[in-house]
C-alpha cells in the first residue's frame, strides 16, 4: 500500500524474498544472546599516520552464512527494532575496549560508535550511553558518536535536546556521511557537533573531479569556520592522500591506512603506531 497501489502482484520471488527476511530477522533476534556480533575495529590516523582513535564497525558471525557485513542486516534491524539491543551491545563492547587499550598505555585513543536513527529517537538514550560510560570507566571525552544527517534532521529538536545533554558530559558527535544528505546549514551550527565526516564518495575521485575537490574544500572551510574538525573517509590511494593533506585535513580514515580488522589484528597496528609507508 506504501507503493501506492491498491494492490500488488504476489510472486514466488517475493515469498522467497519475504522468507528469507523472516529468517534473517529471527536469526538476528538470537545474535546478540548466542555472541555472534564481532566489532572490527579502523584506524583514524593524523597527517603523520598516528593512530588517533578507531572506529568501531559491527560485523555479524552467522553460524551458517559466515562473516555478514552491516549492510545486509542493520536495515532489517531497524525496522525490527533490533537495532535498540544490538546497539546498546555495540557501545558498551566497543566502551569496554577503548578503556581497556588506554589502561594498556594508549592513552589518548577515541572510539568513534554509529548510532542508527532508531537508537537515535530512544527516549532514554541519554541514561544509557552515560550508563554504559559508568560501567566501562570510558572517560566521556573518549568517545564520539556518529550519527547521520538524516537521523537528526529527521526531528531537529529532538535530537538538539539529547546532544546538548550528552556534550554537556562531555561526549562528542560527528556526522557521518556528510554531504550526502539534508542538511540544514541552519540547524547544523546549532548542534554541538564536533566533526564532519566527508563521504567517501567525494574523496573516491577527489585526484581526478574538480568538483569532487571544490565539494571537499568547502566541507573543510565549513568545518573550520563553525569550529568543527574534519574527517575524511575512505582513503585508498597515496594521491588521495596527498591531496588531503595539502587541504588540510587533518585527520583520515581509509583502506590506505588500514581496512577495519578485528580486536587483536588493532591491538597489533596500535604497537606499531604509525601506519603505512
Ligand atoms: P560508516 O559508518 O560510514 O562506516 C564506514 C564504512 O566504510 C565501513 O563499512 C568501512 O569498512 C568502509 N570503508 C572504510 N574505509 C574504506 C575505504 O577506503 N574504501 C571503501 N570502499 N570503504 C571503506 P562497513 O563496516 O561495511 O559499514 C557500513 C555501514 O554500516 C557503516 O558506514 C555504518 O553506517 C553501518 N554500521 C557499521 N557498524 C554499525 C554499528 O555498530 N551500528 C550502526 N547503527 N551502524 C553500523
Ligand atoms: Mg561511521
Ligand atoms: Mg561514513
């Protein structure tokens, strides 16, 4: 009916289709309880590839299928509402982790966590992240959400009130994606955001497209001018690189310096420190 359409052809494809989602959503049901969510973690490096902090990135072991990306089942965790548990998983584990790297000496680490539009509108978000904070010793400062244009302009006010409480303790946001959604530039300076993330789709040709690089210098002359940072996502060439650098942007995230890798391959890069050539 969403379609608009009094009625509908009902095909054995889409039975099959409609099955296969019925699994998915009772297998995604029991995968937080049988432990089969995996966070890898990705490096953010600085100009010098320091590692500055991490990304943490769900991944889904399925006793059947193998290594699922997020792709193919955070979608259906929205709408089932799945997401709300497996997100409260997710940030306690990837909390836990940080504090645990920093007590082995990296002290200034940041874990960055993604905060799906559903975990967004949860009434007690605020008392949860704070919770979790509590439980894990993660100090506030060391964690960033990231959120998506649309998950906040979806309801501006809402999502003003719960981020001015949050950075009132001391937590920091970024936006996600950035420049592929609706932002309004108005209600964009008055979130307490603390950094853009630039879409990997405009760093993907920023050697070759002129607009891509004029799209990027703007993005990085906004953050800037609203006191904001920048990240860039996406990374996988030198030339990419260097063209990055010489913007100036300070911070990068990407396949050049590291795709994201499980707990013990990270604690692996953190030893080293500084990644690639
Ligand atoms: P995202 O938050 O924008 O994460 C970045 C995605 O880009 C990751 O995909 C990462 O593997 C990929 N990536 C990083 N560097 C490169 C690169 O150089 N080239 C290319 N082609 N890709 C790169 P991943 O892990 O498959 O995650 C996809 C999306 O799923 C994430 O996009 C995020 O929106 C969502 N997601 C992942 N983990 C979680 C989670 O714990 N909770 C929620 N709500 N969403 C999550
Ligand atoms: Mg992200
Ligand atoms: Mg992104």
């Amino acid at each position: 009916k969403e379609e608009g359409n009094a009625y509908n052809f009902y095909t054995e494809e889409m039975n099959a289709k409609a099955q296969a989602r019925m699994r998915m959503e009772t297998s995604l049901r029991r995968a937080v309880q049988n432990r089969e969510l995996v966070l890898y973690y990705q490096p953010m490096v600085d100009s010098k590839h320091r590692i500055q902090g991490m990304e943490a990135l769900l991944r889904w072991m399925h006793p059947e299928i193998g290594l699922v990306p997020p792709a193919q089942f955070i979608g259906v965790a929205e709408e089932t509402g799945a997401i709300v548990p497996i997100g409260r998983w997710v940030l306690e584990e990837a909390c836990r982790q940080a504090k645990l790297w920093q007590d082995q000496g990296f002290q200034d680490l940041y874990v960055a966590v993604n905060l799906s539009a559903r975990q967004f509108r949860q009434p007690d978000l605020v008392e949860e992240v704070l919770d979790i904070l509590e439980r894990t010793g993660l100090m506030a400062h060391h964690l960033k959400l990231e959120v998506t244009e649309s998950s906040v302009m979806d309801n501006p006010e809402d999502a003003i009130a719960k981020m001015e409480s949050l950075f009132g303790h001391g937590i920091r946001f970024s936006i996600d994606d950035f420049g592929t959604g609706y932002s309004s530039l108005s209600h964009l300076k008055r979130f307490p955001v603390d950094t853009l993330k630039i879409d990997r789709s405009f760093v993907r040709e920023s050697t070759e497209n002129q607009g891509d690089q004029e799209i990027i210098r703007t993005i990085l002359a906004m953050a800037t001018s609203l006191n904001m940072k920048a990240v860039a996502e996406g990374v996988e060439t030198r030339e990419q690189r260097d063209f990055l650098c010489k913007e100036v942007c300070r911070i990068m995230q990407g396949f050049y310096f590291g795709p994201p890798v499980p707990q013990a391959d990270f604690e692996g890069l953190l030893k080293r420190g500084v990644l690639g050539e």
